[in-house]
C-alpha cells in the first residue's frame, strides 16, 4: 500500500473530534483482527485441501463398497 493512502486517512481522521477518531480505530483493529483470522484459516485450509479431499475421496469409496456405518450422534 502507499504511504500516500496512509497519509490520506491520517489527515481525514485528524478532521474529526476525538471520540469519532477513537470510534474509527476501534473498528480499525476490529476489521484488521477479523482480516487476520481469515488469513490463518485460508493458510490452514491451503496447507491440509489436499489431504481433506483425499479423506473424502476414501470416505465416498467406503461408503459406496459399503464398509461405512451410520453416525450414531447419541455416542458423540
């Protein structure tokens, strides 16, 4: 990003009163925290897509040969 665009939303954020600007930084880290978290889930789905396709993949196998059971969600 340019310094350019960070100097811009500087100057507009000094133009407002005090309370706003803390409003606006709160939703800052707000909005940067929840962006970060979505980062780490995409790395984490990225790193295991292939492995999670090829557990589905033996799943439907084992279900079309027959060997797969239904869930008992009372045994949870």
């Amino acid at each position: 990003m340019s310094s350019e665009k960070i100097v811009t939303v500087t100057k507009m954020m000094e133009s407002l009163p005090d309370s706003l600007q803390e409003q606006v930084v709160d939703h800052l880290i707000d909005y940067i925290e929840t962006l970060q978290e979505e980062m780490k889930w995409k790395s984490l789905v990225n790193k295991t897509q292939n492995k999670l396709i090829s557990m589905a993949k033996q799943a439907k196998q084992e279900i079309a040969e027959g060997k797969a059971t239904p869930m008992d969600y009372n045994q949870l």
